[in-house]
C-alpha cells in the first residue's frame, strides 16, 4: 500500500497589515492591527493639516474565494494598496513616503535650481 503523502513544505502564512503594510503571521494580526491603528492616529494627531491622511479602511476582500479556501492573496493586495495609499508625495520629486519621513525627505530635496 502506497502511503506516501505529497510533502508540501510551506512558508507560514502572512497577512499584511491594511495600515502600514508589513506581514505578520496569521495570530499576530489580530494583536498588531488595533495598536497599530492607534500608533496611525497617534501618528496623524501629530501632522499638519495638510499631510493629515483619512484613516485607512480595512480591505473588504471575499474571504473565502471560489475553491473553498482563505484567499490570503488577494486579501494581502487589496491590504498592501490600502498601505501604499497612506503613503504622501513629495511635492518636489514625486516620490511617496510616510507623513514622517516626508518631513525628514523635505529637509534634503531641494528642487533642481531653474535656469
Ligand atoms: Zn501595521
Ligand atoms: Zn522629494
């Protein structure tokens, strides 16, 4: 009797954060997301008006796609999306950063001096 399973050797899922867009395994999730919701609007409390963000929505993804399991992919790019829209241009050279490190980024881009 052949009874020999496949082995599937697989990376742990991770899901990522809808708010600043790192992984995190599957249980640490649900402890980093409140804090780190917090941590956003601790973050944002302490902008200037004009780089204030709307606060991130959590992705509305099917959970559960056509095969019966957890559709963590497309969770994690409808999540990864919802990140990079906190992200701000630089109103210099257009590169997009976070509120905080935009401020630090300003200090040294200088626009390209007109001639
Ligand atoms: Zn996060
Ligand atoms: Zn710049």
């Amino acid at each position: 009797m052949n009874n020999n399973k496949p082995t599937m050797i697989r990376r742990p899922p991770t899901v990522v954060c809808y708010i600043c867009g790192r992984e995190y395994g599957t249980k640490s999730i649900s402890i980093h997301e409140p804090q780190c919701l917090k941590k956003w609007h601790t973050e944002n409390n302490l902008l200037s008006k004009e780089l204030r963000r709307q606060e991130p929505k959590k992705p509305e993804v099917r959970a559960i796609s056509a095969k019966g399991f957890y559709d963590l992919d497309a969770l994690n790019e409808a999540a990864w999306t919802s990140a990079q829209s906190q992200l701000v241009p630089c109103n210099v050279c257009g590169r997009t950063f976070l509120p905080d490190r935009l401020i630090v980024h300003q200090r040294s881009c200088k626009p390209k001096a007109a001639k």
